[in-house]
C-alpha cells in the first residue's frame, strides 16, 4: 500500500501529528499494535493547565478527572513540605479517555486509523525511509513519523541507537475508598522505593487516588505494594500497570532523511516529573507541520527544520529539567530529609510556593533558575546538599 504520511504508534505525539498532517490534506495512516486505542494505560494521567491550552486541547468529560492545586512533598524521614497554589495548576485526566479523544479527532480529519497492526520493521533505501513493513504488508511513504514510544525498539532494530538515557520502569494502580485531601498531589522521596525518581498520590475525586512510582530498581511493582500498604492500609491491591518512564532527556538526533522521531522515542519528556504528553505533543505538532511542508515542497525542503525549530524552543527547557534531575539523583535520602528540615525551619514554604506559583508546570527552566538564584534557598541548599553536589547547576547558570 502507499500512504503519504505514515505514522507509527496510536499515543498523544502520534496521533497529534497525524492530525496536523491530515488537516493540510495529506493522505496519513496510523498504525497501532494494539486492538484499542488507549489501552493499556500507564500514565499517572497529570496534565498542566497551561499544557491544555498550548496543545489547543479542550478539557472534555471524555477524560476529565479532577483539578489540583498544588502537592504535599515528602522526605524519606516523613518531613512534609506543603506547596499550595491559589489557582489550579493542573488537571487529573484519564488517559485512555485522553488519547481515545485524540484519536476521534484525528479520525475526523481524515486519519485513517489502523488497529492491532505492529509495525515490524522500518524500510529504509539508500536515499534515506522508504516506509514501514506489518506483518501483512508493506507500506511506502514519502514521510515515516515514528512515535512508538519509549525506548525505540524499532530504532534499535533497524540499527540506530538513539543513545536514550534514564529509562525507569514505572508502576501506576487506581484505588477506591482512601481517605485523601482532593486537591492535593503527594510526592514521597524515597531511594528504597523509588530511586531517581518518585512516588506520587494524585487524588481522582471522591474517594478514589491513582498512586504509582518509577524506579532505577527492578522491585518497583513491590514497592509500589507496600507503599500503598502503608499509606492507605489496603492489603487487596487493584492490577498494577506497568509501563517504562523517560528522565535522561531527548535522544542525539529526531529527523532522519524520510522520518522523524516525536514522542518518547525521541526524549521529549520532562526529566523532572517525566510528563512528556505535552512536551512530547508540541514537537509533534512541528513534526506534522515539517512533514507536510517536506511533502508540499518536495526535495527543495527538509524534514531537518523540524529538529532545529523544536531544540530551538525546548531544548533548553528540557537541559536545564536534566540538570535539576542529575542533582536531585545524587542527593541521596538522608541530604534530602536534612534540606525539607531546613526549608521548613526557614519557613521557606511560602517562598517556594510563591515561586512555583509565577512559575511554569511544563516550562520549568524560569523556576529553577529563579530558585538557584535566590539566596535564602540557594544558601539552604549549599549548606545541607554541599556545593560539590550543587557544582552542575552551579556552572549550568554561571553561578559563582
Ligand atoms: C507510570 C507512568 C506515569 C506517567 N505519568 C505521566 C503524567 O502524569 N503526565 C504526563 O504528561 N506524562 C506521564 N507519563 C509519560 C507519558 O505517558 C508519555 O510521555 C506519553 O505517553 C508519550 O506519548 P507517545 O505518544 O510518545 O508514546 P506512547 O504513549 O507510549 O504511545 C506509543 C504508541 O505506539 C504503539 N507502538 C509501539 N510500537 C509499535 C509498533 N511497532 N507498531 C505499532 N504500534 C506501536 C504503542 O502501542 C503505543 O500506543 C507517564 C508514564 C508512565 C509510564
């Protein structure tokens, strides 16, 4: 078969391309492995408000949960540090609803959609990807986007090695009858359970939370248990999904000749929370509009721009998140429970909120340099975390 724009994988960065492509006219196929879009779910389903917005994505009762306004952070030691916002900062979605509305939309400009088909291998020519290969049939296309998520296995297996970092394995459950406040997220640090990364509790209204954590480990399914045996004392865990987690930042190269990469696949996710539906959906965005200027404008144009334009507008929010991730990595449980006692005995609360509050939930990088260069906390920080450890961020926005 022929398509104009192939697309590989059903998820947020697939399906938004797919859309920009298809409504300037082009022929566009998705192919998806599973029978349904949607499922299986793993994603702990937390978007910005501002997320909904820059992705021109309306709030729908398809997929609409519940509003948070701000989390509870944890250290290892149990030392809470409140950070409450007077405004919602973000919103609590079910993401199989999620990318099933995506896909509706998608379908309604033209997509043609095709289910329980694995692309099983890329095909390449001397000129660069020539299409795809299913187990049934080939398919050529002028332009290949692959957003099959993370880690690439169709990369690898074509023999590019997109060098991703910082893979965690991620472990997500809903739970019903918990008693939690409802417009508050929590975050628990802590190396045993949830090492280079976190835990979180995101109520879902009602009586009901979706609890989960990625970890360096390979015990996190076990972790997650006795977590929630902890937290809530519910022994009669629900099915726990599993699904793999991005913190290493983007991948060395997105726009091959013939196809781009959008999505996990290509690190576009926020090494900080490792939320890449919006990140991930605005690159996707310049990966449908490359494609189509690629095909409109034949072998005068590039699908190269789209690598420079999207590393020219988030490129930098995405290092600077790496770096924060890197310190936060190397601080270890016992530094970090020092530091919550510090910013609290300092009554430093309020300062951060106030921070996160002028502050982005998907453009982080305003925050963190904000942060690093107020003295009060960069002063707690050198004392409790040492300025070796700070040493990264420090030379990152040329601090003395
Ligand atoms: C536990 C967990 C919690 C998370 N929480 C959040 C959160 O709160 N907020 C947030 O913004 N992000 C979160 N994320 C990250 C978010 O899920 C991803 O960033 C997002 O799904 C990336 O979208 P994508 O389209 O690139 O990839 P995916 O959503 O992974 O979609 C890839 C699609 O490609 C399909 N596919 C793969 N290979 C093939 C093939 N060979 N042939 C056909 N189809 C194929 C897959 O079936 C899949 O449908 C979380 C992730 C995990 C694991």
């Amino acid at each position: 078969m022929k398509t104009e724009a192939a697309v590989i994988g059903a998820g947020p960065a697939g399906l938004i391309a797919a859309e920009v492509i298809s409504s300037k006219g082009y022929d566009t196929t998705v192919f998806e492995e599973h029978r349904h879009v949607g499922a299986p779910v793993h994603c702990a389903g937390i978007i910005s408000v501002e997320g909904f917005d820059r992705l021109g994505v309306p709030l729908d009762d398809r997929f609409y949960m519940n509003t948070i306004l701000g989390g509870r952070l944890y250290s290892a030691d149990g030392t809470c540090l409140e950070i409450r916002d007077r405004k919602p900062r973000a919103h609590i979605i079910d993401r199989g609803g999620f990318d099933r509305y995506l896909a509706d939309v998608a379908v309604d400009s033209g997509v043609d959609l095709r289910t329980s088909t694995r692309v099983k291998d890329i095909v390449f020519s001397k000129k660069g990807v020539v299409g795809i290969k299913t187990g049934d049939y080939a398919v050529r296309s002028e332009a290949l986007i692959n957003a099959e998520g993370p880690g690439g296995r169709l990369m690898t297996r074509a023999g590019y090695i997109t060098g991703q970092e910082g893979i965690l394995n991620g472990f997500n459950v809903d739970l019903s009858g918990v008693d939690l406040e409802p417009d508050m997220v929590e975050v628990w640090f802590n190396d045993e359970a949830s090492k280079g990364f976190f835990t979180w509790v995101a109520p879902l209204g009602g009586d009901r939370a979706r609890v989960g954590l990625a970890s360096q480990g390979d015990d996190g399914y076990l972790a997650l248990r006795k977590f929630i045996e902890k937290r809530f004392n519910v022994a009669d865990v629900p099915p726990i999904s599993a699904g793999r987690v991005c913190t290493g930042g983007p991948v060395r190269r997105t726009a091959y000749p013939g196809m781009l990469l959008v999505g996990d696949v290509a690190g576009q996710v926020k090494p900080t929370t490792a939320g890449g539906v919006v990140i991930g959906g605005l690159c996707s965005i310049l990966a449908g509009e490359s494609a189509s200027q690629f095909m409109e404008g034949g072998k005068q144009t590039s699908l190269g721009w789209y690598e420079g334009e999207w590393r020219r507008l988030y490129g930098r929010e995405l290092s600077t998140m790496l770096t924060l991730r890197r310190l936060l990595n190397g601080i270890g449980d016992e530094r970090m429970s020092r530091m919550f006692n510090a910013f609290n005995e300092e009554g430093m609360g309020p300062r951060i909120a106030s921070l996160i509050e002028d502050g982005d939930m998907d453009m982080q990088a305003g925050i963190i340099r904000r942060a690093f260069m107020d003295p009060v906390l960069l002063g707690v920080m050198a004392k409790v975390v040492g300025r070796v450890l700070l040493s990264e961020v420090l030379s990152f926005f040329q601090i003395g």
